[in-house]
C-alpha cells in the first residue's frame, strides 16, 4: 500500500486561513434578504433622529415634558404673585424659571404694586428673558397706566371729591398732579370765585372732580366748579332736563358779542318749590336776533335787559341752549308778496348804504333794493333818511325787493 502523504504544517495553516474566509462569506449568501435589511433600516432611524433633535434651547424645553412656553421680549404673559418685597415682586408664569419686576421696573410700578397681594394673577410685558440672576425681567408700566386709567373712570362715575396740586399755568388753565398723575383744569371749570384768579393756585392744592377721562386721547380733565358750585351745576342740570324746544321762556342778556347776545334763561323746574326755576345760559346768535339785517348786538340789547326767546335746541357738547328772538314773531317775507304791489309807491328809511345800493327798510325785517343804477349824484342817500320809493319787483321766496326812488323827472343815464 502506497503510504499517504503528509502535510506539512506550514500549508495547513494556509489552508485554514483560506477556509475562514470562505465560510463567512457562504454564511452571508445564505441569507442575503435579512442580513441586508438590518443596516437600511437602522440607517432610517437615525436619520428621523437627527431630523427630530431640538437645534436651539427653544426647542430643547418645547420638546421636554409639558412644552414649556418661552416667553419672548415685549410679549404678555400671565402669572400669579408669588412674592413682594421691598424692592422686587415675584411673579409665577409658569416658565422653568421664575419671573421678577425688580431695578427700575420695580421703582416705575411702585405706586400700583402697593395695591397688588400676593396670590393676584396679573398680566406684565417680558423686558428682558433672562436677568444676570436667570430670571425673566417683567415690566407692569402698561398695567399701572391701565390701573390708573380705570381708577379715574371710576371716580368720574362715583362722582367723587379728590385732592389737585397745581404745578404749572398756560393760557388755557391749570396743569396738576392728582394721585400722581398729571391733568388739566381749564380756565371755565372754575368757580367764580376763582375765575381768573387761576395762575396763584401753582403749588397750592385744590378740590376737584373727574370730568373727562380719555385713554386714547391721554385727555384726564378736572373741574373746580364742579366742586365749589355743585349745587348751582345740579339745579341747571335738571333746568337742562326741563327745557323744551321751541318753547318761549324769560331771560336776562348777561353779556353782549359781536356775533351775539349771552342770555341766561329762567327754566321753571319740577319738583322743586312753588315758583322755583333753574337757571340756563344760552347764545342768541347775530342771525336770530331780528329778521332785518343787525349790524352789531349792541344796537338792539345791552346787559342787564329782561327779554323773551324762543329755544330752538340744545348743544349738547358746551350745555348751553340755543335761542331765537326773531322767532316769537312771523317771517314778514312769507305773506310780502301780498302786501306789496308792483308799481307800488311806500315810504321807508335808509338802512344801510353799499357800493351796489342803498337798502331801505320798508317795515320791520324787510329791505328793498335801489341799485346804485337808478341813483345818481342829485339823489345822494345816507343811513336814516326818509324816502318814498315805487316797488318795482318782490320775490319772497329770495328774500328780495328792487325799489326805485319816486322822482318829479327822470335824472339822465336813468335806466
């Protein structure tokens, strides 16, 4: 028998390291499908990983348990007091850290923060996210405003008595601090015993009541009157409430104007006395006081003078009434057309004198016409005179009369 031969351990091993190799790789090809997927798939998952991680701290707490809101600058939020001191607040908003009203922001709301408690929920601006402590800094400027805003609307409404300093003087009335807020008192909101004696009141304290409260307007205005004459203000107010239009009450002229006269009216008011009335003044315009042209007021009524007018309304934004005197008698100009004639002759004055005429008045409230066409230098005119005219056309509804003088002979260029 042939005698095998024998291997030498040196190609043994060679052959070993050659087998390895080949069973790892027949072991893969078996199952190609499963051992294929497992790296795909791990692949995905962490691409939707990465694609999921929080990138920036927002997003870090905002992915943690709750979502956290991150309060941004010049937002609002919400929260409830936790803590005051002496020199900051501590207010809980629900954040990873707690928020404060500290430094300057403290100082700024000091005077509203004194009415807050401990346990209140209040609504503040973000100033800042984070403080050199951590803290997210709140600001409650605009809740303070608002707090003062509502504070004054209320006592407008109640009515109350509250104590102005005056601290400076314009044309228009008395600038002063109330609760520490700055407003105004206007020079007709005070009595008469302080009327145009305003300008020594800087420094001094006064009694006043809210009379105007407008936030959009930043308009806070006060009255002394309504303090020192409350009594006189109730009584016209309820004369106001008693005045109806058209109706024709008594009066004193209290003040005579180049566009009218100032008429204070007697109003009799229920409810009160026998014979008891309320006092309201009114404007009786330039235009209603005749139904002839009035040059100035003072022609027809001086102060002083008792007088009847008609209440033709009520304005409501200054609380004085609007009258009429010309008005208690009819329009002449309604039935003139009836009263006068064309080729008519009537005696009346000269009322007035302009470049285009002269007016005469032919009866109370109606002026007729000679154009300056039908006068010439023989028939020179002046205010007063007494002429006799012919009526040579009427047109009520225009207000109109054309007149010519009545002449023995025609003057020449007579047209």
């Amino acid at each position: 028998m042939a005698k095998k031969a024998s291997t030498p351990p040196e190609e043994l091993t060679k052959e070993a390291a050659q087998a390895e190799p080949q069973k790892v790789e027949v072991t893969e090809e078996s199952q190609p499908v499963e051992k294929a997927a497992e790296p795909k798939k791990s692949e995905a998952k962490a691409e939707k990983s990465q694609k999921s991680a929080p990138k920036t701290m927002e997003e870090l707490m905002a992915a943690q348990a709750g979502a956290v809101t991150v309060p941004q600058r010049g937002s609002t939020v919400s929260g409830m007091i936790t803590a005051i001191t002496k020199r900051s607040m501590v207010v809980d908003i629900g954040g990873k850290t707690e928020a404060v009203v500290a430094d300057k922001e403290f100082d700024l709301a000091r005077d509203y923060i004194e009415s807050l408690k401990v346990g209140e929920k209040i609504e503040a601006q973000v100033v800042s996210e984070e403080n050199n402590q951590g803290q997210v800094l709140l600001s409650l400027k605009q809740a303070a405003l608002d707090s003062r805003w509502d504070y004054f609307a209320d006592m407008m409404e109640k009515g109350t008595i509250l104590e102005a300093k005056g601290v400076d003087i314009n044309k228009g009335g008395l600038i002063v601090v109330v609760n520490g807020v700055r407003g105004f008192v206007p020079s007709s909101q005070f009595g008469k015993a302080l009327v145009g004696k305003f300008a020594t009141l800087r420094g001094k304290t006064i009694s006043v009541k809210v009379i105007e409260v407008d936030r959009e307007k930043n308009r806070l205005i006060f009255s002394e009157r309504h303090v020192s004459e409350a009594d006189e203000i109730a009584q016209k107010s309820q004369a106001i409430d008693a005045v109806k239009v058209n109706e024709i009450y008594e009066g004193v002229v209290s003040g005579v104007m180049p566009f009218g006269l100032f008429v204070t009216v007697e109003v009799p008011v229920t409810g009160e006395a026998e014979g008891s009335v309320g006092q309201v003044e009114g404007l009786v315009h330039i235009s209603e006081i005749s139904w002839e042209k009035v040059s100035h007021p003072k022609d027809y009524h001086k102060v002083g003078d008792r007088l009847k007018v008609r209440v033709l309304g009520l304005d409501e934004r200054t609380g004085k009434l609007n009258l009429s005197i010309k008005q208690l008698s009819d329009d002449p100009w309604v039935k003139v057309g009836e009263r006068y004639e064309v080729g008519m002759s009537v005696t009346g004055t000269v009322s007035r004198i302009e470049p285009f005429g002269a007016f005469i008045n032919v009866e109370p409230g109606v002026d007729g016409l000679i154009h300056s066409s039908k006068l010439d230098a023989q028939n020179t005119l002046k205010k007063g005179d007494k002429v006799t005219v012919n009526v040579e056309s009427v047109d009520p509804e225009q207000r109109r009369m054309s007149l010519s003088l009545v002449l023995t002979e025609l003057p020449m260029g007579y047209k």
